[in-house]
C-alpha cells in the first residue's frame, strides 16, 4: 500500500466534467478530538459508532466565500445582449393547497419579512453586490413594470442546492401567478434560468415538468428551451453509493433506525440523503440525525446552522509528527497499526478487517501518516512500534475463570 500520490485534498467534479478544488470534510483525527462531535457520537451504541463516523467524513462543506466567488462567476457567465433579472427563491407563506402570488397587485415583488430567513439573506447580499458591479447588465429583484422597460429577457432565480425541486417549483408558481409574466412565459419572450451551487438531476426534471407548456416537438416554444440550469455539481439522487461510499447502506439503516428523529427527514427532506453542508446554511435534505433536535436527540448542527466550532475545526491544519500526541491513540488507530506491523497494505484488506469504509480507513492513514506512525509506503516506522506498544500495554488481559474447571478425572463418560 504506497501513500505516494494519494491527495488528502476533497475532490469534485463539476457538470462540465472539471476538478474543483475546495470543498472541506472531516477527518478521523478532527472527529477524535472534537468533544462536541463526541457527545454527539455518544448517543449512538457501540456498533452503530462506526457507521455514525463514517456518515461524517463522507460530508462535504463549502465556505461562504467559495460560494459567493463561485455565484459571482456563475452569473456573469450567462451570455444575453438584454438585461438580466436576478431573484433570490424564497419560501412564500401559505396556506396548504394556496398558492401566493410573487408580485402584488401593483407588479411589484412582495414585502420580504425582516427577520433572519437563512441561505436567502446571504443570496440577496450577493445579488445586490452583482448588481452594484454591474448596473446596466443586472437588475436586483425588479418589478414587472421595470422589467418590461428594461426588455428584459433573462430571468435568474438563484439558491444554494435543489434537491427535490419542491422549492424551486413552489416558487416559480408563485412568480407565474402574474398573466404579464405568465404570457412572456408563453410567447418565449423570457428565459429562466436557475442558478445553484448542486443539484440532483431528478429536482431538475421536477422543476421542468412544473412549469406550464409543452415539449412537443411541434411547439414553437418547447418549455425544455425556455429554461436552464448552472450548477457547480450535479448528482442522480439514487447514486447513494457516489456520495457515503461502499458502505451506503449501513448509513442509511443507521439513519432509518433513529426513531427519535421525525420520519419525514430521516433521510432528509425528500429521501435526498445530500452530503453537502455550506456553512451559512444547512440544507434540510440532508441525513436528519445531522440537523434535527428532539427531547431525546442532540443534532449535531442544531436549527440547521452549522456552530462556529466546527467551521474553525474545518480550518484547522492537521496533527503534526512527534512530541506526545501519539502517547494515547484511538482504538482504531491501534487496531491499523497492528495490521500494518503484520504486514497488511491493501486498503480494501484493512477497511474488511477492521469493519469499516475505505474513505474511513485513507483518512485514519493519513493522520497516521501525519503522526509519523506509518511511512509513505505504508509501513510501520520506529515510532508506531513505540506508540503501538505504549498504547496495548494498556490493556489489560482478561484474566481466565478458573472457578469453572473441573477436573477430567470427574468427567467420565462424556
């Protein structure tokens, strides 16, 4: 098992097939010594402990400043010699089975509530910051009556993920309760285009199969070329196995098996099982053992707001060789150095042995590595050997029973 070569750094591709560089995750060595995420991990019994660490370092978690710099350039990408309406999507209060009109009789967007409303706050300050660079291209939230003046033809409603495409649907609904919007709509006067961070592709196809129109061929206008999509990451809901791993399905059986958590958002709304988190907001879709509070649960992200402490755990560097920090290791770090001194290097061999997913057991190697434990290729070095022996001369060996023994001479005939 040689560690040259291997990157540490998360990794995604984007729905134009390039790397993109700069997303976080957890490591084994951030999760150890966390005494918030331990407390959270105590509510959980000693089998599922492992899978509730796994969960953890399979999620992904983009900072502010990546997500405005990445919505600054996302924008400006679109190509259109007309002006550009920009709207952040919002939920709209209503009632069930009501649909609440966007512009109000007078054509303008209505009143937005003054307290805090999460992800849209930031969305709206990225739009009015757009707006200000470019004023004569953007138009911030404009009213129907200014749009129609400024011959708009582009129609931007921007979020920070699409799920299952509920929200951006409800929405759009809203904005087509207008027949000005409605009838531009309908003579492919404007374009839509939704602008998000990540998106499934199944919340795509909700989103276009919502809004009104026909695809059929014969059309002038087909809906499907009336509406767009820019995403930085694009994902099949379905592919679970892509996003927590080999071992998808003991995490979800974790996350189902939490009944002190509401069904609706065991897996997230919408059954989504999203892995990715921004840290000015935690989106509902994913695992809700994460984010939803209870009598009898904890969330580890209470209120969907992701704590101070684990956005400076995210910044942190990771441990450094030497000195006394490998005086007392995990478990499961004694456990890899055992099989790495009896000479096992194959990753697939070592997650088997010790029960645990493959992205587990390269993060829990890396910190090894970083500890000075394990060489580059994967061997023990002289300090593993030391730190493995301080830490099993620990243990205590189980002492055998005696009080049950019998004699063999007192055994006849069995």
């Amino acid at each position: 098992m040689s560690l040259e070569g291997r990157s540490t750094v998360p990794l995604a591709r984007n729905d134009r097939g390039n790397l993109v560089i700069g997303m976080k995750k957890l490591s084994v060595a951030k999760i150890a010594r966390s005494p918030e995420i331990e407390k959270w991990l105590d509510q959980f019994s000693t089998v599922q402990r492992p899978i509730a660490e796994s969960l953890l370092l399979h999620l992904r978690f983009v900072s502010r400043d990546e997500y405005s710099e990445w919505l600054r350039l996302a924008v400006g990408s679109i190509e259109s010699d007309a002006s550009f309406a920009l709207f952040a999507i919002r939920k709209l209060d209503a009632q069930e089975g009501q649909v609440v009109p966007y512009f109000d009789a007078g054509g303008n967007p209505t009143f937005r509530p003054p307290q805090t409303l999460g992800s849209e706050d930031l969305v709206y300050s990225l739009i009015s910051n757009i707006v200000r660079g470019d004023s004569s291209r953007f138009l911030d939230h404009p009213g129907l009556d200014q749009m129609r003046e400024e011959g708009v033809r582009n129609v931007v409603l921007i979020d920070d993920s699409i799920g299952s495409g509920d929200r951006v649907t409800s929405f759009m609904r809203s904005m087509m309760q207008s027949k000005s919007l409605l009838s531009w709509w309908s003579y492919g006067l404007i374009r839509f285009t939704i602008v998000s961070y990540a998106r499934t592709r199944e919340g795509e196809k909700v989103v276009v199969r919502s809004m009104v129109g026909s695809n059929h061929p014969k059309r002038i206008f087909p809906k499907a070329t009336k509406i767009g999509f820019k995403s930085e990451r694009v994902y099949a809901g379905s592919d679970l196995k892509l996003r927590w791993g080999k071992r998808y399905e003991d995490i979800l059986h974790l996350c189902e098996s939490v009944k002190k958590v509401d069904r609706m958002f065991r897996l997230g709304y919408g059954g989504i099982m999203a892995n990715l988190v921004f840290h000015h907001s935690v989106p509902n879709n994913i695992p809700g053992i994460l984010h939803r509070s209870s009598q009898r649960w904890t969330a580890l992200f209470p209120n969907r707001s992701l704590p101070e402490w684990i956005i400076e755990l995210l910044e942190e560097e990771g441990w450094s060789a030497g000195g006394s920090a490998w005086e007392k290791l995990s478990q499961p770090m004694v456990e890899l150095l055992l099989y790495v001194k009896k000479g096992v290097r194959n990753w697939a061999v070592l997650a088997q042995r010790m029960g645990r997913d493959e992205d587990y057991i390269e993060s829990l190697v890396a910190q090894a590595v970083d500890l000075g434990l394990i060489s580059d290729k994967g061997r023990i070095t002289i300090s593993g050997m030391d730190a493995y022996y301080a830490n099993t001369r620990q243990i205590k060996q189980k002492a055998y029973d005696y009080s049950l023994y019998f004699p063999s001479s007192w055994c006849a005939g069995w």
